[in-house]
C-alpha cells in the first residue's frame, strides 16, 4: 500500500539530514540575478503559444500579529490602510502580465497564501477577485481548485460565505497548536472554537476541501501535549493536514529570535511526537502522502497518488504540475515551462518598480538539459516514491546507470541500509524510507555540495 510507513528509528537517525524540501528543482538557493523581465516575457509568450492552463499564486503580505515561529514573507501591522497601495501595484501587475497570455488559458489552480490574505476587507476581496476575472480566465462553474489560508482569529460566518460567493472552494487553516502555553510561548492564542466555527462555516457553505496545519517543535511542546492537540484535530475531520517540522533559524527570521531556545523540545521529543502523530493519523484512516502531508483516502491527493499522477511544485503537492505558475505579489514565484523567476521581496522596492510600469522580477533561473533530467528522478521519488529507469531514459534519451554511475555507491549504500530497494530497472523508497524521501532527492541534486546545508530545515 503507498500509505504504509515502518518507523525506524536508527535509519531515522542516519539519514535525518539538513536540506530542501523540493518545491522547485533546481530550488530557489540558485536563483540568480541575470533572469529578468525579458526572460519572463519570452516564457509567457512560449506559454500563450502552447496554451497551457494556469495555476494562480497572489500573495497577501499583511498580518495583524507577528508569530514568533514564521519564516514567510510578511509585513505586520495594525494599519489596514496599508493594504490599498499594495493593492493598487497589485492590480497593475495583474494587467502587465495577463495582457502576454490568451483569454483562452483557464485557470485551473488559484490560491491567496500570505500573510493572512483576510487581513484585506471584504471590498478589498471583492476587487481583487473582479480584477483577476476581468484579465484570467477564471471558471466560474466552481470546478477549479481556488483556495486560500485562513486565520481563524482574521475570519467569522460572513468572511467565509463572501470568500464561497467570490469563487473559492478550499481552505487551508493554520492551527500549528492548541495548547495554551505553547500558543503564548509563539504569540498566537487561537481557540478551539475559532477554528471549529470557521470549519463548521466551510462545510455548511459546501466548500470542498479543508486542510489544516500544524507545527510540531515549537517552545513548551511535549510528546503528550502535542498529541492532545492531533486529536482535537482529527475530530474536526479535515480531509488533509500537514505537520511540519519547526526549523528554529532565529539567525535568518527576525521573530524566531523572540523565542526562548532553551524552551524548544530536545531532538528525542521531536522525534517521538511525529511518531505519536502519525500513529493517530494512520489510525484514523489519514494516508501519507509524503513530505508532512496526510489526506483522507478519498481526497484528490491519496487518489493522484495512487494513480501516480500526483505532482509537486512551488504551491505543494498538487494535482496541477501541468499548469503554468503565475506568482503575482511582493515575493511570489512563477514557473513557466523551463522558467522560474521571482518577485522582489521587498515591498517598498515591490510597489515602486510597478509604480514605475515595470514588471518587478528580481532573480530566476532557466533549467538546463541536466535540470529538467533530475527534477524528473526528483518529482517521481518525492510523489510516488517510486522510479522506473525506462521511462526517464525514454524521456530524455540516456542510459540512467550510465549518467547516474557516479551515484551508484551512495545509492547502494541506501539500498544496504534498507532506505530503498534498487536494481537495474527502479528505485523502490521502501515504507522504512518514506519519511526520508527527501535524503534520496538529495542524491540526485547536482547544486547540494556548494550549498550552505544551514539554510534548509532537518529531514525530520
């Protein structure tokens, strides 16, 4: 079955390494500053030719209150007024880059991420959303799968029936946990009934997929409490969840430097509260879809999975790799065909590069031939956990042992170990392996070595 997973603490041990988490290939690290507006323009005319369909990131920088544990991108403030001259830059972008593409390309994939995107008023929302339908080609028979994040503290009944009435379908509700010593130690208090109501909001209004998020790691956590918290979890029976890893980088992000080190749970407790997790997950009939993620059997994932269609780009695991990723906000990233490219994530220079009529494309990457060969051996490994050396040697006509003989030793030395099976023909990720995934990923990554490994979070 692809959702069994063996816990195996040595291997664990072994191979719980520092390193991506594949959302890209090559990632983000090697963005450079040569790609640049003429490299984004070329790509979407190569995109408007093929018409391919869309997938839509806006990002929504703006929260009212710091979280001490976040990594994103994000300006915190009290005044919402700041939102509007975001929002008007926005808005141009919108205009400059939907006038490259055709009417025709639908959109298949939208999702408002931040930030907390409800930080803007239901006006705000509304004019957003015309904006995008007036340039994209948004459906409109509610077949797309338009999300957003939700802060339960930042939405009530009315927030959740206009986001239903302006198009969206999924909702992604950060949780992280509910223990009130540990929500203090992070300064984000949120109940259990805020978010019980805006989930119960969700089902009533007929939205179609909940997820939510949680944070294992965090200052004041323990095995037990933490557990306490996957069950309330589990009883409001979202049909996904993901349980990430707190990587406690205070020397990188601003807020993490207001937490307490010494109240961070030791490496052991770590451990134990993921086991913990993904024991009452699997015996609630969750399935492990791969990098922190859980869904039901019946959700889009488990079944892309199981059909090894599942696919894995800058917005997650996603049933929509096929897509074309516009990203449209301060820091946002696109991938388009063999381009990837981002934003400033600088808000001021962000508004001032629009405000000047100019895209604000700040650094990317063309894959080469090497790239777009090991993001294939990438993307297998990480969504199926499986590789068949024919289909990679028909697609992009090598001998996989061949190109990949450097490799070989390491690769067996996993084999050894009992992280995977490997033959002439495929790597299996055994379910002993399947937490790790990620360490076999890092096998084919030919950027790693010159890499500073203290920029990724640990495997686990």
């Amino acid at each position: 079955m692809l959702d069994a997973i063996r816990w195996d603490s040595d291997l664990i041990r072994r191979y719980d390494l520092a390193g991506p988490r594949y959302t890209s290939y090559p990632t983000a690290v090697q963005f450079h500053s040569q790609v640049g507006t003429f490299d984004l323009f070329h790509a979407l005319r190569d995109s408007r030719k093929a018409l391919r369909p869309l997938s839509l990131y806006v990002h929504v920088p703006f929260c009212a209150n710091i979280c001490y544990y976040c990594a994103c991108n994000k300006v915190i403030t009290k005044d919402r007024g700041r939102a509007l001259p975001y929002l008007q830059r926005l808005e141009q972008e919108i205009q400059l880059i939907a006038c490259h593409l055709d009417p025709a390309q639908k959109v298949e994939q939208l999702h408002f991420g931040g930030g907390t995107p409800t930080f803007l008023s239901h006006d705000e929302l509304r004019q957003l959303m015309a904006h995008l339908r007036k340039h994209f080609n948004l459906l409109d028979d509610d077949s797309g799968d338009y999300g957003i994040e939700i802060d339960p503290r930042e939405a009530d009944w009315s927030t959740m029936g206009l986001l239903r009435e302006l198009g969206f379908n999924r909702v992604s509700i950060g949780l992280q946990d509910l223990d009130p010593a540990v929500q203090r130690a992070v300064n984000r208090l949120q109940s259990l009934e805020e978010t019980r109501a805006v989930i119960d909001a969700a089902r009533t209004l007929q939205f179609r997929s909940i997820n939510i998020d949680l944070i294992y790691g965090l200052p004041k956590q323990t095995p037990e409490n933490f557990a306490r918290t996957v069950e309330e979890v589990i009883s409001l029976q979202p049909d996904r969840l993901s349980v990430f890893n707190y990587a406690h980088l205070p020397e990188r992000f601003m807020p993490q430097r207001r937490i307490n080190g010494n109240e961070l749970p030791a490496p052991a407790q770590k451990l134990e509260m993921l086991e913990r997790t993904i024991e009452q997950l699997t015996a609630a009939g969750y399935r492990y879809i791969g990098m922190d993620h859980f869904a039901l059997p019946d959700d889009e994932l488990a079944i892309a999975q199981e059909e090894e269609t599942l696919q894995r780009n800058f917005q997650g695991y996603t049933t929509h790799g096929h897509c074309d990723l516009i990203g449209l906000g301060v820091s946002a990233i696109s991938q388009i065909g063999d381009l990837y490219c981002q934003n400033s994530s600088d808000l001021n220079e962000y508004q001032n590069t629009l405000a000047a009529a100019q895209l604000a494309t700040s650094r990317g990457l063309l894959c080469n031939a090497d790239d777009r060969l090991r993001r294939a051996v990438i993307q297998q490994l990480i969504c199926n956990f499986s590789l068949e050396f024919a289909e990679i040697e028909q697609q992009f006509n090598i001998d996989f042992q061949g190109y990949f003989g450097a490799l070989w030793p390491q690769l067996q030395g996993m084999a050894s170990d009992g992280l995977i099976e490997l033959d002439r023909e495929r790597i299996e990720v055994k379910p002993a392996g399947r937490l790790l995934v990620r360490s076999v990923c890092m096998v084919f990554d030919a950027y790693l070595e010159q890499q500073n490994r203290q920029r990724f979070s640990r495997v686990i």
